[in-house]
C-alpha cells in the first residue's frame, strides 16, 4: 500500500455496488464466472469420471492443456485488441460466442467424441473465455473511481472464484440428476451456456464505448502482433533486471510445478484408489470437496498475507510459504488417505497464494506503470505454462491408481530448490541483470 492509498476511505461492499455501473459490471462476471465453473467441471466429469469412457493420465494433461494455455497463449493477444476495440462489444460477441462453442462442445460429449474433437471444441470455450475475463479487468476503471480500484478489484474477484465454485457444484448436482454418461454430461455442459447469454444481456446494457478504451485505434492486425512479441521482450527485461521480481517469480514458478505434479496424483486418487469415508466424498464430489479446501486456503492467504509481511516482510514470508508446502506434501501427500489429502489441499492452495500474493505485490511495487502491464502478461504465461508441463510430466510417470510415492516426494523437493532460487535472485548480483 502506498502513503496516498493509506489515506483513501474504503467504501466497503455496500459503497461499491451502490454505483449502478459497478454493479453490472460486478453481475456481469458473476454469471460468466458461474459459467466457466459449471462448464468446467462439466468436462472434468465428462472426461475424467464417466463411466462411458476410460480417460488415462494422458487425457488429464490434454484437458488441462485445453482449460491453461489459452489463457497464456491469447492473454498478452487479449490485452493488446482490449485497448484497440470497443470492450462493451467485445463482452457481448465473447460472451455469444462463448455460449455457442459451449453448445458445441455439449454435442461433442453427447455424440461420444473423444481426442482431438473434443478438446478443439473446449479449446474454442476457454479461449474466448480470456477475451471476457481481460475485458472485464480492463474495465473496471470506467465504472469505479480510481482510488477504489484496488478495494473494488478484491471484491470482484473474491466474488468471482467463489461463484465459479458454485458453479461447480451446480454440475455436480446435475450430473447426479441428469447422468454420469455421455448423455448427462453433455446436457450438464450445455447448461453452462446459460450464464454466458445472461453476461452477454448485462453487458449490453451498458451505453457504447462507456466500458472504453478512451484513446482506442484499430492499428491492424501486424502491429498489433508486433506490439505483443516486443511487450514481451520488455516485460523480461524489466523482471531480470529487478531483483524482488525475478526471485518472487522464481518461487512461484517453482510452486506451480509442484502443485501441478500434486494435482494429477489428487485426480488418478479420487477416481480410481479412494472411497467415501463417512462426510468424505471420493469421485467428482471429491474433487468438489478439494476444490472447496483450496478455495478456503485462497481466504486464509488473503486474510493473513498482508500481517506475515508486514512483520516479517516477503523474504521470509515466501521461503517460508514454500517450506510450509513442503512438509505438507510430506506429511499428508504421503499417506496417500482420503482426509490428508483434504487437509494438503487447504494447505498447499494457501501456501501457493500467499508466495502469489507476494509476487503480485512485488511486481506492483517494484515496475514501473509504464511496463507493468507487459511484466503482469509474462507473469501470467508463465504461472500457467509451468503447471501444464508440471501435469504433462507427472501424467507420464504417475501410477494408474494414482498411488505414486516418487512423484509426491519430487514435488515435495521442488519447493526448497524453489526457496533457495528465491533467496539467491533476490540478491542484487542474483541475476545476469545484476552484473550489469
């Protein structure tokens, strides 16, 4: 926090949605988050946990190829066509086309499709689902005084991950209502399409060029390209050439690799070793359960964060973050029990967002706004690039039941070599930016 944001009044839920444009900003997200979460879950359970098909490891790490790159492939791609393009339009047509390529894929799963089809078809959902979600962050400015911004951004995305939990939950009761088959994952995913046509109503009521960009110009397609590949190259000069970026990014990344190794040998157990245990679900409700766990461990981070670096500042908070995750997967990955791995979930998700929360603040901090921007874009590449090589790996040694002592013990490792770049390139000569 700067010394001119310790001065601002926070205005708190209720004065932020008394302003109407928030509001349906606010409602807009809401729908497409509870969106993305049922069509999500939808297709895990389509895929992973349907008695019509037999998905092996491989199938989990091409699903979350399909739900993590577009969002780092078209991500810097979004951002440079939001500040070209009218963002109210772009919400309607994303939000649309999104409900279309929804429908599709639903046809996918109901017609048996499996590989490459139907994964295209998914592909054509979370990619257009980068354009919506960019276009709401960029637009928040328009609709809430910038003084607010950081409060209003808090609430809007708290509000966000738990709806999109909701919804979720909204396919698993639909799966049990509609069938775990073909048949009733494709009515289950298809009822997804239904929070993207209620976006795209809110968005439109907003008035044209209202959610900007004030300055906006369509430069062509090629510079707009070439803008994106330089911003790039800007945005990694400027992390190695500063230190508490490049070491916070660095502890991140390692935790990324770990989590995503951790999370295939948590799926392949769910669905093939465990089973219920009195309030302890195994299957697709299981995985619902660990979804809550960790959306619990993001609360925790968010509550106490801010206090751990504050008393102890971030090169301690983040060795010891990582730390924490390690003996986690040691002393509750390992067992390999149903409740352990409840209790890892919470644990784990809450150390990886406190060291997220810390690279966010540092890169705040510590860029220049003048290429922010480009730095949050690689940031968000990489935070999303390493957990599908991390599932790609793991989907390639675990065991079939899951039950894969090694892989838990490598992941457990990677967070102290993770702490140890931490420290090393939060030194001033840490980097090859420090020698020159």
């Amino acid at each position: 926090m700067t010394s001119a944001d310790a001065g601002v009044r926070h205005l708190g839920v209720r004065g932020l949605l008394a302003a109407p444009g928030f509001r349906r900003l606010l409602a807009t997200r809401l729908a497409a988050q509870w969106g993305d979460g049922l069509f999500q879950a939808g297709l895990a359970g389509a895929v992973l946990f349907n008695p019509e098909r037999e998905a092996e490891p491989g199938a989990i790490a091409a699903g979350f190829a399909v739900l993590l790159l577009p969002y780092s492939l078209l991500g810097p791609f979004a951002g440079a066509l939001l500040d070209r393009w009218d963002r109210r339009r772009v919400l309607v047509v994303a939000a649309l086309l999104r409900a279309l390529f929804v429908l599709l894929t639903a046809s996918a799963v109901g017609s048996g499709l499996d590989g490459v089809p139907l994964y295209a078809a998914a592909l054509l959902v979370t990619g257009v689902s980068r354009f919506t979600g960019s276009g709401l962050s960029a637009s928040l400015p328009h609709v809430v005084p910038r003084a607010h911004l950081v409060e209003a951004n808090a609430v809007a995305t708290t509000a966000g991950s738990v709806t999109a939990v909701v919804g979720a939950a909204t396919a698993v009761l639909l799966r049990g209502a509609l069938g775990a088959g073909d048949g009733g994952s494709a009515w289950t995913t298809a009822c997804a399409a239904a929070g993207s046509l209620l976006a795209a109503a809110l968005a439109a009521g907003f008035a044209r060029d209202a959610l900007g960009p004030d300055t906006g110009t369509d430069p062509g397609a090629t510079r707009t390209l070439t803008a994106v590949a330089h911003g790039l190259l800007d945005g990694g000069g400027a992390v190695l050439r500063t230190p508490a970026v490049r070491s916070a990014l660095a502890a991140l990344v390692a935790h990324r690799m770990a989590f995503g190794m951790s999370l295939v040998v948590t799926l392949l157990l769910m669905r093939n070793s465990f089973t219920d245990q009195g309030p302890f679900r195994a299957g697709l409700a299981g995985l619902g359960q660990v979804a809550a766990c960790g959306g619990a461990g993001v609360l925790l981070a968010g509550l106490v964060t801010d206090r751990l670096v504050g008393a102890l500042g971030r090169a301690r908070v983040v060795p010891g973050a990582l730390g924490l995750a390690a003996l986690t997967q040691l002393g509750l990955g390992l067992p390999m029990r149903l409740p352990a791995v409840l209790a890892a979930a919470f644990l784990l998700t809450f150390a990886g967002q406190v060291v997220k929360l810390c690279a966010d603040a540092a890169v705040q901090a510590e860029i220049g706004d003048e290429v922010r921007g480009r730095v949050f874009a690689l940031y968000d590449t990489l935070f999303n690039v390493t957990q599908v090589v991390a599932v790609s790996v793991a989907a390639a040694l675990v065991a079939h039941d899951g039950r894969s002592p090694g892989l838990v013990l490598a992941a457990a490792l990677v967070h102290p070599v993770g702490a140890l770049g931490h420290l090393l390139l939060a030194r001033p000569g840490g980097g090859s930016a420090g020698h020159r």
